[in-house]
C-alpha cells in the first residue's frame, strides 16, 4: 500500500474522463488541434476519411469530431438532473438549446447551464478560422443537484473572460500563482454569481471550481476547510510538483484532505490545474447517460417526460447547429435578450 503524506488521500493518473467525486458527476478534458476550417466550418472532407461518422473519439491527426459529422462537437442532445459548467480556454463554442437560446464562446468563457427538469442543447466547436489552425482547449464539468432542486427551470448564464475574478498569490520568491476564480472564494476575492437555482448558490455548500496556473518555483497554500469536502487536484500540464514533500510527475489527480495543511510547489517547469472543491450531497445517484436523478422511479419519470416533450423540442435547421463565421462572442437568452463580452471583437 502506497503511504502518502497526511493531506493526500489518493493519487491517480489522468485518463479521457477525469474521475471526480460527490457533488461533482464526471469531468471532461478535451484539447484538439484542428486544421484550418471549410465554409461550414468543419475540416476539409479529405480529412473526415476513415474516421466513424457520428462517433470519432479516435485523436486521428490531432484531432476528434465527437458526435459532429461536418463539425466538431456534439449536436443536439439532452440533460437533467445536474448542470453542466463548461471552461473554454482555446477555440469557440457555438451553443443553441431547446429554450430557443444560442450564443458563441471561448478563450477563457465560461458557461455555467443548471439543466434542471430538462433540456436539449448542442455544443459544436465551429473551425472560424479558415486560413489558420483551430486549437481547442475545454473542460467539461458536470455537478449534481440535490433531489429538491431536479425540477427547477433550465437555465443557462455566461462568465465572460474579461469579468471573471482572479486571484494572484507571490510566493517569497517572488514567483507567482494565478487563480482564476470561476467558483467560490479564495482570500477576499469571490467568484461571479452562478445561475439561480444552482448547488453552487449556497455558500454553505463551499463549491469551489479553480483554474490555478503557476511559475516555476512558486508556492501555494491551499486555504483549510472546516468542512469534510471533497478536493480534488488535477495537474493536466507541467512538469512536476510537490505536495507537502511528495513529488508527483504531470497527467495525476490528486484526491486532497481538505481538513490539512497542503503546500503546493511547483518544481520544474511552469504548471496548470483544475481544482474542483464541494461539499458532498450524500443522496443516492442514478444516472442513465445524460440523465440523473435520485431513484430508479424519478428516473423512469425524467426519461419519460424527455419522450413525450423532448424538452420542448429543437427549434433550429439542425442539430449541428453553428453560427454565422462573422460571429462574435454573444449570448442570445430564452427571452431574447442579448449580451456580449465587454470586448466583443473576439
């Protein structure tokens, strides 16, 4: 049996689906460099040969089409039960949903979606540049919610790059750490408000969701809880660091005490994580792909009430909807009102 110093409870290695633990459901991690886009802004079709339409997850020449058949991405599908908080760091995302919303985002956005009692949406990753390549740099992080929230009204909210806090620490070395803030709190700084009706609105719940970025040499002092929370580390880049003595090399998870002190350094090279912190919902947990509820009963309910209503149905030419190539970062809401980025030329 492996012995870790006391503030690590487990280390695993990274694979496609980053592991994670109540409240949060699963976390996606998808980083493509796509070609030069087409008029519909997908690849070439030259360079859709011998992949499977409809289900590439294979990184043929750098890159996946998901579900997408002539873009990338994922066409139109359904959620409940949870809420899906999607980090865009490289590349755009086109969303359009079953409320009659759509919008684009990407480098550095946020777009935080209380699925709620149900609804069907599409994330494509349209290739807008037709004479460069089209990196994409995401990550996907699905969070529960409490039985008495799974009926709540669906509804979606943008974190844009420019808005969203950050937090920066100077070790006495004078290196520094980088704490992009998109949940919760670090020292006085607090993350934007998340959607209505989500886990996250509770302070008392203590989500907190942390894109961290360090230079080589800086140190970190992760803040103690005096709540048993999950924390979790995940260093997706970077060389090696230390946690409290123990070396780790890139591509671990590591599961974290939130009760003990945890000094974190960054030894070689600089280093990047997501950091994924909350307080466990202790309810049961059944979930059927993209449907989660709290009993095999509200399951049954949740799936039929999708067959019936198809959650209002898909309002848009096709399921792999994307947006005009000219588009902007904006963000078109159920009701119709728009917004977009306090720089909108990106």
């Amino acid at each position: 049996m492996i012995k870790y110093p006391a503030a690590i409870n487990h280390i695993s290695e990274l694979g496609f689906h980053w592991e994670t633990q109540d409240p949060f459901l699963f976390c996606a991690f998808h980083q493509d460099h796509y070609p030069p886009g087409n008029q519909n802004l997908g690849p070439n079709e030259a360079l859709l040969a011998g992949r499977i339409s409809g289900n590439d997850f294979n990184k043929k020449e750098g890159f996946r089409m998901y579900h997408g058949q002539q873009v990338p991405g994922f066409p139109g599908h359904p959620h409940a039960g949870f809420e899906t908080i999607t980090l865009v760091e490289k590349g755009y995302v086109d969303h359009s949903d079953s409320l009659g919303a759509k919008g684009r985002f990407g480098y550095g956005d946020v777009q935080w979606m209380t699925a709620g009692k149900g609804i069907l949406h599409s994330e494509m990753f349209p290739l807008v540049n037709q004479k460069e390549d089209n990196p994409l740099l995401l990550f996907q992080i699905w969070l529960n919610l409490p039985r008495a929230s799974k009926e709540v009204k669906p509804h979606f909210k943008m974190y844009w790059n420019e808005l969203i806090p950050r937090e920066e620490i100077m070790s006495s070395n004078g290196k520094k750490t980088s704490i992009k803030i998109i949940a919760g709190q670090l020292c006085q700084t607090k993350a934007l408000a998340p959607t209505p009706d989500s886990f996250a609105s509770k302070e008392e719940n203590q989500v907190n969701i942390w894109r961290i970025s360090m230079e080589e040499g800086a140190e970190f002092q992760f803040p103690e809880s005096s709540l048993a929370s999950h924390r979790n580390l995940y260093f997706f880049e970077g060389n090696k660091i230390e946690i409290n003595g123990k070396e780790i090399s890139n591509g671990h998870q590591i599961e974290l005490d939130a009760q003990e002190k945890t000094k974190l350094v960054c030894t070689a090279e600089a280093a990047e994580f997501l950091f994924l912190e909350a307080k466990p919902i202790n309810e049961p947990v059944v979930q059927r792909g993209p449907f989660v509820a709290s009993s095999p009963e509200a399951m049954n309910e949740v799936i039929r009430h999708y067959q019936e209503t198809e959650f209002g149905g898909w309002p848009f030419a096709t399921y792999e909807q994307v947006h005009p190539v000219a588009a902007r970062r904006f963000a078109q809401h159920s009701g119709g009102k728009i917004e977009h980025p306090p720089t909108p030329l990106t």
